[in-house]
C-alpha cells in the first residue's frame, strides 16, 4: 500500500499506537483524579499556578524536546491542556525504561512543574493572607484564613462552617476586586470545600 505521508508503516506502528492510547489513558486518568479530588478554586479550574503551563509553554517543549533528544523520538507532545502526560514506562513511548529513565534525568532542570520552595511557599501564605484580608473587608466576614498543606498553599472552606460557596457569582465577584493586592499577573488562590 503506497503510504503517501512518506512514513513507513512497520513493526513499530502497532507498538506506537498502544503506546499512544496508554498515554491518551494515563491523562484522561489523571484528568478524572483531579475533577473528582474537590480541589476547586475560586475560578473553578482546580489547577495551582505551579501545577503546568499552556498549550504554548515554552518550559513544556523545552522538556520534550531534550527528552526526544536523548533517545526518546516518541515522546507525546503536551495534551490539549499544556499539560505533559505521563509516562512511567519507556513501553509506552517505544523505548527500554532505562533510556526514559536516563532521559527524563538528563532534562531535568527543564522540568516545567518544580514544587515551589519553602521561601515560595511563605511568600505565597503572606499574599494569600493579604487576599483574605481583603475579602472579609468586602463583605465576606466568615472567609477563612490560607493554610498549607501537601506542599501547597489553599484555602480550606467549611460549607456548613463557614456558610461560602467559592463558586457564587458573589463570592467569585468580590475575589476578583481584592486580585489586585495579589502579585500581578498571579490567578485566583486555590480552595478546596468540605462538608
């Protein structure tokens, strides 16, 4: 059969559409854990700022470009979100799980989603502080205050504790005027809901 892309169909072809579907799984599978973890934020888009970037990230490329450098051509690009899939066994992406191994070691200092450091973490409790702050100066006195948790800075809303939904246009309307004592350019703290 004349294949008029100009790519050989082979042996690998089988092997790199599992490898695919694995990876497309593994995603859908991580997109499912977090739309079900009741992590929401005050945007509701349930992402941390540190947790990737977008379909154009110039970190996200960066990385898989130097890990198909190394010996991993495979190697999927960023999912319709930005976000990298991941890929725990080398199977899936055509190669021996040492050589991903190796790969991934060798780039990593192009890692796009490095977990903040201690003094990051601090800065950001302060920020968030101020955030809060300002939210119980608008009218929204029960807001509690940001805690950390798992490396991460959030905020913790007590539906029946605290009686705020952080969906409510309201709740949502009064974030968005006290964004401006956040850093610019910074998004809407996280928040996660209890009972």
């Amino acid at each position: 059969m004349n294949n008029s892309s100009g790519r050989r169909r082979g042996h690998r072809s089988p092997r790199l559409r599992r490898a695919r579907i694995a990876a497309v799984i593994t995603v859908m599978a991580a997109a499912l854990t977090a739309a079900c973890s009741g992590s929401p934020s005050f945007t509701g888009s349930g992402d941390s700022p540190n947790a990737g970037g977008s379909t154009n990230s110039p970190s996200a490329v960066a990385w898989i470009q130097c890990v198909r450098s190394h010996g991993v051509p495979d190697f999927p690009g960023p999912d319709s979100s930005g976000r990298i899939p991941k890929i725990a066994f080398g199977q899936q992406v055509g190669v021996s799980d040492s050589r991903l191994n190796a790969a991934q070691r060798a780039c990593q200092a192009l890692w796009p989603y490095q977990a903040p450091t201690q003094a990051q973490l601090q800065q950001q409790l302060t920020d968030d502080l101020k955030f809060a702050q300002c939210m119980r100066s608008h009218g929204v006195p029960n807001m509690p205050d940001p805690t950390m948790s798992d490396g991460r800075v959030v905020f913790v809303f007590g539906v029946s504790r605290d009686g705020i939904d952080p969906h409510s246009p309201q709740i949502l309307a009064k974030a968005r005027e006290c964004q401006h004592v956040l850093p610019p350019g910074s998004p809407l703290p996280s928040a996660t809901v209890v009972p």
